[in-house]
C-alpha cells in the first residue's frame, strides 16, 4: 500500500477520546507543574516545551502514516504549549480572556476556511498527505489555545467555577454526538465540535483537581495527577501501538486504533 494514502491521524472511538481528554488535560497540569513547581517561569518553560514540540513535530512528519507514540507524544506536547501560549499572553503580557477568545477564534476558522478551500475536505478520514497533515495540526495547536482561554473565560472570569464548567463543556461534547445520531450534523461538524471542546473540557478537569479548595477545586497535588494521568496515556498508546502492529486478515497495515 502507498503510504502516502494511508490516513496519518488517529481513527476515532472510545480510547481516542479518553486519550485525548486526559491528554488535554495533562497539557493544563503539566504546564503548571513545569513553570511554578520546578520554578522554570513561564517564558522559559514556553520555550522549553516549544523546543520540545517542534522536535516531535519532525518526529510525527517523518512517519507518513499513522504511528500511536509520536502521534499522541506530539498531542500532548501542543496541548502543553497551547496552555503555555494562553497563560504568558495573559499573565506576561496583560491580554484579556475574552480578546484571546476572538483572536483564537478567529484564527481556528481562518485555518479551516483555508483548508477547505486548498484540500476540499475538513474529514479526519482524509488526513493522507503532508498540506491536509499541516492544516491538521495547526488546527489542533489553535483549539489548545483557544480551549485554555475559554476554559479559563467560562470558570474563572465568569464565576461559573470548574466543576460546572466541565458539567457544561461536557454536556456540549455529548450534544454533538447526539445531534450527528440523529442526522442533524454530519460526521465533519461532529467530530470538530466534539474535538474543539475536548480541550476546554480537559483544562476545566484540571483545575478542578489541582487548585485549592477555597478556589472551588479538589487541591490534588499537581504530581499526583500528572503521573496518574501520564500512566493513563502511555499504557493506552501502548495498547494502541501493539494493536496497529498486528493488521487483520487480508490487510497489510491498517494502522487501527
């Protein structure tokens, strides 16, 4: 089979969305951890990680295919940076939630617009060349962004607190499903709306377990939740890579999660 008709993104299910939460979520704890914990700063801490993602980035390009391990690692690295990108243009350089909203909003539907336009497909399914990949992950770098910042809108600059904020990011998530089991939205909306949520769904999950009681959290310790959660993540993408190694009868790589 020509690789380069093979899909490079994950197929969806059960284990893409749990790994994709958690993951998100690991992006809000994780860059917590790194900047305040470890005392690394905020713009140091960006830096770091942004060198750390580009070099997974080279990492998942050079696949060509689908491959759990770098796929996931370059997922959870840009949902570490999209945190980090939110927080030091907030708190380094006084820019408003609801700014970062409209700016990042914006952006997402610029890139769509222009995927669209140069590939005519937004389908997951499709994602088989090196533009549609790019197109891809940009998107995926934007809603971290914008997720965080809208998390952050909904929970904090709204007062709505992090447990009704994922009660509320949540109930959007399984809207989604429900309105494309009924044949409202097609699979393309679905899965985008069901994506683009994930992330202000994974940081309200994080906070939730991480800031203080007093602030309407669990006041989890950041460690704790990082390693339980990256326990999580790394022995289901190596059940996925173990799985995407054995094809079923008549197929030579399916590259299935």
């Amino acid at each position: 089979m020509n690789k380069e008709l093979l899909n490079r993104v994950s197929r969806l299910g059960l284990l893409f969305w749990i790994v994709k939460i958690f993951s998100t979520t690991v992006g809000e704890t994780a860059a917590d951890f790194v900047s305040e914990n470890l005392n690394l700063g905020l713009i140091i801490t960006t830096i770091l990680m942004g060198v750390i993602t580009i070099l997974v980035t080279i990492w998942n390009f050079k696949q060509k295919n689908y491959f759990p391990p770098s796929y996931w690692s370059l997922i959870v690295m840009m949902s570490i940076e999209g945190t980090l990108i939110t927080d030091i243009l907030v708190d380094k350089f006084s820019v408003s939630l609801l700014t970062l909203d409209i700016v990042f909003g914006i952006a997402m539907a610029l890139v769509f617009y222009f995927w669209y336009k140069k590939e005519q497909s937004l389908s997951i399914h499709s994602v088989n060349n090196d533009t549609r990949e790019r197109f891809y992950w940009i998107i995926v770098l934007t809603t971290f962004a914008l997720g965080t910042g809208v998390g952050d809108t909904v929970s904090e600059y709204l007062k709505v607190g992090y447990l009704n904020s994922l009660i509320i990011f949540g109930s959007v998530f399984i809207l989604a499903g429900v309105l494309y089991y009924f044949k409202i939205i097609n699979d393309v909306v679905a899965f985008w709306i069901a994506f683009i949520v994930t992330r202000p769904i994974g940081a309200s999950l994080g906070d939730f377990f991480i800031q203080d009681l007093k602030d309407g959290g669990l006041g989890i310790s950041v460690a704790i939740i990082n390693i339980i959660f990256f326990i999580v993540i790394i022995a289901t993408v190596t059940y996925l890579t173990t799985k995407s190694s054995k094809p079923p009868k008549g197929q030579a790589s399916p590259h299935e999660t």
